[in-house]
C-alpha cells in the first residue's frame, strides 16, 4: 500500500513512517511537507493520503479540498494535533475519509495503521466492484436476458443488466435499493423455490 505522508515537521514525518512501517510492512510511505509538495507527488499509484492540519502556505484542509477535486474517492485522513468539533466538522464536510488526533502514546499508530489499511481496503473493494460492473453492463447491454449479480448473503445487489427494467416494469435503482424487492418479480407459486435456491448457493451448494 503506497501511503503519501504530509506533515511540515520533517523529524515527525519520519518518526510516523518508521513507526507505520513497523506496524505493517506492506505499507511503501513517501512523505511531502507542505500541501503543494503532496499534490505535485499525488499520481495514481498512491493508495491514501494522511496530512497533518496545520502547516505553512494551505493547511490540511486545503490540501483536502485539493486532492478531492482530481481524486474524489481517495482515501484521506487528517491526523493532527489540533483537534476541534469545528475542524472535525469542516474536514467531514469536505469529504475526509478519516480524521485522528494526534497523542503522546505510541499506541496511536497501530490505530493509524489500522485505519490506512481499513480505508484502502474499502476504496480497492469498491473501484473493483465499479469495474465489474462496468465491464458487465457492456458486456449484457445487447442480451434480452435478465443478469444480476448479488454477494453471497444476497444483500446486496452488485450488478443487474437494463433488461431487467424491460421484462419487470421497475426501475434498476429501486431493485439496488432495496435488494429483497427483486424476489417481488418472482411469481408467487415459484418464489420459495427461488428462496431455497439462493439459499443453497449462499452455503455453497449451488
């Protein structure tokens, strides 16, 4: 995991990267110390940003509001020391993903390790998931077969093609919406044997 580091104090940057690294080796951290620095080092192999708050020139909100407008899904955690419901407040607003508080206990970067690996995890699931989908959606968009795909405990619906709309009459966000309402479609007398199928294949049966 590619972690790009932003803190204006050069001695805490590399305290924090020895530190995160002893937490988790998979962890490759670069580190800027200022705001511009960080985005002239953003590309695309970067997996999260953790910026400090204050620092020189835009603090970490701008840096924030920065990496959001070319990479709006990017893991983001502000950690810093200045800690305030109303930085608290503003960060979220602005589309953080995380914000930790700095402490004097070395305890605090397994949480920041923990809550890295947590956020980049989540952001890899979710751009795969994304690309799935895509590559579904134009690889069915031709076919009058309905196709869908749900996760195993079938609470969630991954991916369902447009013919769905054409053979049910609802619409394929109110079926995302509400995954259960897909069995809605299910005519009465064959929906328990539908029910039992899903749930064969859910343990692995199917």
């Amino acid at each position: 995991m590619r972690v790009l580091y932003v803190d204006d104090n050069a001695d805490l940057a590399d305290i924090v990267t020895t530190s995160l690294t002893a937490e988790n080796d998979q962890f490759e951290i670069e580190t800027a110390t200022s705001a511009n620095e960080a985005v002239d080092q953003l590309t695309a192999d970067i997996d999260c940003v953790v910026s400090d708050y204050n620092m020189p020139e835009k603090n970490g909100l701008a840096l924030l509001e920065a990496v959001r407008a070319e990479h709006p899904a990017l893991p983001f955690i502000l950690y810093t020391n200045k800690g305030s419901e109303e930085i608290a407040s503003e960060a979220i607003s602005k589309g953080v993903t995380d914000y930790i508080q700095k402490k004097s206990d070395p305890s605090q970067y397994a949480i920041l390790a923990n809550r890295i690996t947590n956020a980049v995890e989540q952001y890899r699931a979710k751009r795969t998931a994304e690309n799935t989908k895509q590559q579904l959606s134009e690889l069915t968009e031709e076919t009058d077969d309905v196709m869908y795909m749900f996760t195993a405990d079938w609470q969630q619906l991954l991916f369902v093609n447009s013919a769905y709309e054409d053979l049910w009459g609802r619409s394929v966000e109110t079926v995302e919406s509400d995954p259960e309402s897909f069995l809605d479609g299910i005519h009465p007398q064959d929906r328990d044997a539908v029910i039992s199928s899903m749930s064969d294949v859910s343990a692995g049966q199917g």
